[in-house]
C-alpha cells in the first residue's frame, strides 16, 4: 500500500450556471490525495494518529455504520502506519460483508458489532471502559473522527491545500457537506473575517448541528491548540439539500451526480458531495450568491461508498 499523500489539486468549474451568476466555481480534489485514506478523513484522522503514536498506543478503536467512510479510513491508515483496528459497527452484522467492510478486513480490521440501542451510548464512559477492559488499552477515536483533534487537522484543509500561498484568501465562500460537523468547524477556524463559510447537512433537520458547531468552535478556542484565527469566519448551513437523510438518494441526485461528472470530469459520492454540488448549483440558480463572488467547494471524498449505497438502496 502507498504511502503517499498527492497534493490535493484545485480545479475550477466552468459552468453555464456560474456564468450566468457571475461567479466563479472552483473544487478543492481532496479525493486525489490518496487511494484510500483521502479526503477530509485524512485531516480528521492525522492529529490522532500522531497522538496515539505518541503515547504509545499500538490499537486503534473507532465507530461507525456499515458503510462509514470513516471506518474504511482508519482501517487503511492502520494498515499504512502500522496499528492495529478495531472497528465497532452499528447494527447487527450481514453477511456477505458490503465492499466497505469487505475492504476493512483486508486491511486487518476486527469487527465488532452492536445493536443500534446499545451503540447510541458509544461516548458513554461506561461503554467505553467496557471496550477498554474487552481489548485492552486502545486509542478511541470518535465516530467521524469528530473530537478536537478532528477539528485541528480540519484547520489546515483549506489554507494548506491550496497550490500557492495566500490564495485561499481569494475565495469568498468555502462549501462543504456536513456530517459530524467537525470539518466545518475546522474550515470556519482556518478563514479570516471576509470570507464565510456554508455547510450542507446530509443529515434531515440538520439545524441541530449548529449547536454541534457552536460547541466544537467553543472547546477548540478554549484548548492549547493551536488556531489560525482567535475567532472563526461566519459560517452557515443549508438544511434543505439531504434529500431525504442519511444515504438517502433518488433518481433527481443521480441523475446529477452522472450529468456532473460527464460535464466536468469530477465523480461525486452520494452520501456527502453530491448533495453539497447540487445545492450549490441551486442556490447560484436562486441568486443567493453576489456577482463577482468566487466560491470554493471542498471535494470530501468518499467514492468508495457508492456501490454499497446503490446496492442498499435497491433492497
């Protein structure tokens, strides 16, 4: 397996819709950083995979659903950087096992699986000192990825990404799909006061990650970590992109998703980017941007998930 990370290209998008606004639309390629660990679950995966290795850790312990992005990351970056995985699924296990788990095991991962009332206290201290007694001393990551150290290496997606230096600063609004919350935090952090961030929820009545945001931005600024800023950009989500929920897709995303990616060459996943593309194509639609504005939309990666959605989705 490679251990090389690519510098994540920036591309821009030339489309009739963005003409037609007067914008300018560019896409941050994290999902050409590497075959596997790519993505903003490299960034949320970086700061605790150093941690562990600095405080001698050899087992790696996370959360995560049947098709988690997450779970296929740590399980490759455990195979790259020489840990041992523990992957804890929610629900109940199905065999044969879906490509995303499939993958896991190859890299060496253990799965263990719980019901999805038990996993719902999975940052519960007694669960997760049942976990720690039942395989002994392993690092916990979040679900996600999504604790500070998530955050932290959320900072640097944006500014370090970029093919020059400063030119980060020329976009206005920075775009991302949101899960956890946590690579918005980290993007809002990473911005000066000028520019603004959007975040898109997958998640129906996604409005409850403002809180999630307001309390990752909070503990963050409060800890020894460092910070680009004192402060974080302004930042907003757009709730009405989720069509439908979680890994919900219809045939109105796919047939955008397969349109997008004959246009422009750039594959999207259906879970978190599909659905952040299409919003943003349908607010330039709206005029919700200004004239002359320059939007950047950060690519999360996360292609592996698509068969197994699409294999879900026709039970």
């Amino acid at each position: 397996m490679s251990l090389i990370f690519f510098p994540p290209p920036l591309q821009q998008i030339n489309s009739e819709i963005a003409r037609h606004a007067g914008v300018d639309l560019y896409v941050l390629r994290l999902d050409l950083m590497h075959p596997w660990v790519n993505g903003n679950k490299w960034f949320k995966l970086k700061y605790n995979l150093l941690e562990a290795r600095e405080k001698n850790f050899t087992t790696l312990l996370t959360f995560g659903g049947a098709y988690s992005n997450h779970i296929y990351a740590t399980a490759a970056a455990g195979n790259l950087f020489s840990f041992r995985t523990i992957g804890v699924i929610r629900g109940e296990e199905r065999l044969p096992l879906n490509p995303t788990l499939s993958f896991a095991v190859q890299q060496g991962m253990q799965l263990v699986y719980l019901n999805r009332q038990t996993y719902r206290q999975r940052n519960a201290p007694a669960l997760q000192e049942y976990l720690q007694q039942r395989f002994g001393e392993v690092f916990i990551i979040p679900e996600g990825g999504s604790n500070l150290n998530g955050v932290r290496g959320c900072t640097e997606i944006v500014g370090n990404a970029m093919p020059t230096a400063g030119y980060a600063y020329a976009f206005d609004y920075i775009c991302v799909a949101c899960g956890t919350a946590t690579t918005l935090a980290g993007i809002a952090l990473s911005l000066n006061q000028k520019q603004r961030a959007i975040a898109f929820p997958v998640l129906k009545n996604g409005a409850f990650l403002a809180q999630e945001i307001e309390n990752l931005l909070t503990n963050y600024l409060a800890s020894s970590l460092p910070a680009p800023y004192n402060s974080p950009a302004d930042w907003e989500l757009a709730c009405d992109y989720h069509f439908g929920g979680y890994a919900k897709v219809n045939d109105k995303l796919l047939q955008f998703s397969q349109q997008f990616r004959e246009e422009h060459g750039i594959p999207l996943d259906y879970v978190y980017t599909a659905k952040m593309f299409y919003g943003v194509m349908d607010l330039l639609k709206q005029g919700f941007f200004r004239r002359g504005d320059s939007l950047l939309l950060v690519h999360t990666g996360g292609l592996q998930g698509n068969a197994g959605i699409l294999s879900y989705a026709c039970i």
